[in-house]
C-alpha cells in the first residue's frame, strides 16, 4: 500500500466499511448495495457521527428482520 495524505475540508467526510455493509440483504435476498450506501451517506447531514448513524439505520430498516450474513463494521472521519 502506499501512504497518500487526505486533507478534509468542512463538510467532508471519509467512509471506510466492509461488505457486509453492502451486502446485508432483505427479505427478498436482494442487496443493500453501493447505492443505497451513497445516497445514505449523502442525505446524512455532516459529520461522522451523523453518517454512522444514518447509514447504520438505513441498513437495519432496508435487512429489517432478516439477520446479517457478515459483519457490519463502518467507520467514518470528519474535521471538526
């Protein structure tokens, strides 16, 4: 790998996640996906917390009772 520096500005937050992220299914067996991912980060608000969290609630309200396959881990950077 090689080290890049980032610089955010206001308003500006950096997303990492894993699959299971994009991948948690509902019901129908079809995926959360990238889509989903990116209009929940967009509609979010600013911040890292707030990112998390909406994001966090669109996947349990899209999976709704059917349990994850995979973890779920999401992590997000904002400036202050």
């Amino acid at each position: 790998y090689k080290d890049s520096p980032v610089r955010l500005l206001p308003g500006e937050t950096l997303l990492f996640y894993t699959d299971g992220l994009t991948d948690a299914a509902n019901a129908d067996g079809e995926a959360y996906g990238m889509e989903r991912l990116t209009q929940a980060a967009r509609s979010s608000g600013t911040g890292a917390k707030a990112t998390v969290a909406a994001i966090v609630e669109e996947v349990r309200n899209f999976a709704g009772v059917t349990r994850p396959f995979d973890d779920l881990t999401i992590i997000a950077i904002s400036p202050k």
